[in-house]
C-alpha cells in the first residue's frame, strides 16, 4: 500500500507513532514502556513501514514516560530517526505539541484545531 501510493505521488503517513493505546484522556495520559518492550511489541509494524520507504510519520497525542510524543527525543530522534532509519519527516497530530518541538524530533508542526 505505501509503496503504491508514493507511486502515484502520494505521500503515505504512518501513525501513531508511539504507545497511542487508548482515546479516553489521551491527551494526559502517560504510556510507561520500557526500551526492550517497544522494539518487540511496538516498533515493528512502524518498521515495516519504514521498511516499504513511508515518506512521513505522525506523532501521537500520549505521553511516553511522561513526556510527550511531539517532544519526545528519545523516541522520535533516537529510536525513529536513528536506530530504525527513518530518513523522513515527522509531523505532530493537530494539536498536538505543547512546546518548541522542532528540537526534539518533530519536523512540522499542524495546528491546534
């Protein structure tokens, strides 16, 4: 599906990326997941995509270890962007920072509704 859609000039998004396991409150809530737990259980359908050339990834509105996902550099500049590969860019969901994310792995940040 990715590889066919970015065929046709249209750019495929992964989301959420990470640890978006539940709507209710999710906006506060806080995903506790260690390193080992996201690399078996998480990260590999993200991979896949990754894999299949995904051209962008959405981040998620949670928390991972109490910090956001936006903003979370652990998760998007070292794990994403480093370890697994991902060599495109990272938007936000809309609304979803809640600082000067740019800095810590975001690439475009969408609007607050």
């Amino acid at each position: 599906m990715i590889e066919k859609s970015q065929a046709n000039k249209i750019l495929a998004n992964a989301k959420h990326f990470i640890n978006n396991n539940q709507e209710t409150n999710r906006g506060e809530m806080s995903s506790q997941i260690d390193e080992r737990t996201r690399y078996e259980m998480y990260y590999p359908p993200f991979q896949a995509a990754i894999d299949a050339g995904v051209g962008s990834f959405m981040c998620s509105y949670n928390k991972i270890n109490h910090v956001y996902s936006c903003e979370n550099p652990e998760t998007l500049i070292t794990d994403l962007k480093g370890n697994m590969g991902f060599g495109g860019f990272v938007m936000s969901d809309w609304g979803a920072t809640h600082s000067a994310s740019l800095l810590e792995g975001l690439d475009q940040e969408m609007a607050d509704r």
